[in-house]
C-alpha cells in the first residue's frame, strides 16, 4: 500500500503511507544536531527497514526520553505516514531512504507512536510540530523549577558571600530577569498554542492534525490514549 496521506498540505511533497510487514531492519544510533553543527546534540536510536518495498527510517530519542522497549521487530505488522527528506539535507544513508516516519501503528505489539523530537533537526518536506502539547507542558514546569532554583541560589551565594546589596534587593533583581527570560521564551509559544486551539494552526500544526487523523490517533490537542510520543 502506497497512497498519499488525506488532506495533503499543498506546499510539499504528499506523506506516503504504507503497510505490511517489517523487512531487513537495522538499528543505528546517531547523533543530532541544528544543520549537523553546532548547538543541542542528541542521540536517538535509528530504526531502519524496508516496507511494502520502500526504506524508511524511524527516529526514536534515547532514554530517558525514549521508551524503554524497541518500538518495532523484524516481521511486525505496521502501518506508517513517512515524510520525504528536502533535496538539500539528504546525506548518504537518506539517499535510499523514501523518508522518515512521523506516524506508527504496531499491530503486533497493540502500540501506537507519534514521531515529534526528530523533526526539531530534521530537514524534510515538511514536519510535525517539534513539540507536543504534553511536551510543551512538562517543559514549562521544567523551566519553572529552573527559574525558582535561580531565584533562590543567586541571593543565597551572595548573601554567603558576605554582598554589600541586601538579599532583598537581590531576590527582586533576579526575580525581573528569570520573569523576563521565561517571558521571551514562552510568550511566542502560548500565542501559538493559543492560535491552535482557536482553530488557527501553521502551516506544521496543520500536518500534525492530519498525520494524527490519517492513523487514528486522535488529536495533538487531545491524543487517543496510550499513544506514545517521541
């Protein structure tokens, strides 16, 4: 089965969907990093295997943030969306690659996965969102314990220190800049998620909810349960 995914976005080449069985499957790990450079680098596990006579790759980030399991074996039945790579950004391995996966059902295994993290480096025609909405919200509180911690260490290390500034006045200078940092970072992103909710999506949001309805698995905004994100 080879067919384009409903409601393909116009701007970039269809997703192909496919199923069968899983063949010649070949695990690699392999770093990523914005444009192969500098910046964030991570490892995911790289899953690659033929199906209905076509090569794919699917990009599973490495614990912690990955599942503890394989997310597919040699002979499962699967059913698939994969996205083509951009032109610029195929390297060796891609060349033979139809693309990589951003959307799986393991018919064998009962599990259903959401490709997400990947795609914050990848180059493709066009991508799922980089970040769920789950993972929008673990990060938030992530960096809201990172601010508190800030706003506790700094005026005690400059308290022990013995600082001529009253700790007071310390709490409140450090407490403006964290709340002006958090507020550059994650303003843009509420407004984002707000234009979603409101029926607005991008460009990328809108793909999301395709990819999403095209294997059942409900909404970015509010997944089938027991989906699993990576």
């Amino acid at each position: 089965m080879d067919e384009p995914a409903p409601d393909a976005d116009r701007g970039a080449a269809a997703a192909l969907r496919l199923s069968g069985a899983v063949r010649r499957l070949q695990r690699t790990v392999q770093i990523l990093s914005p444009r192969g450079r500098h910046g964030a680098r991570v490892e995911f596990a790289v899953y690659r295997f033929e199906l209905d006579r076509r090569r794919v790759a699917l990009y599973v980030p490495l614990a912690p943030d990955g599942p503890a399991a394989a997310p597919l074996a040699e002979g499962d039945r699967v059913e698939l969306l994969a996205q083509r790579y951009r032109h610029d950004a195929r390297d060796d391995a891609r060349q033979a690659e139809a693309g990589a996966v951003v959307a799986l059902r393991n018919h064998d295994r009962g599990a259903a996965y959401a490709c997400h993290s990947a795609f914050r480096w990848l180059m493709l025609d066009i991508a799922p969102v980089g970040y769920t909405p789950r993972m929008l919200r673990a990060a938030l509180w992530w960096t809201l314990g990172l601010s508190l911690l800030a706003c506790a260490a700094i005026p005690g290390f400059a308290l022990a220190v013995g600082s001529s500034t009253p700790w007071q006045r310390t709490l409140a200078d450090v407490a403006a800049l964290v709340a002006l940092i958090d507020a550059a970072i994650w303003l843009p992103v509420a407004a984002l998620q707000l234009r979603w909710r409101l029926g607005r999506p991008t460009r990328r949001q809108r793909y999301t909810e395709q990819a999403y309805a095209a294997l059942g698995f409900g909404s970015p905004l509010d997944p089938a349960p027991g989906l699993i994100e990576l």
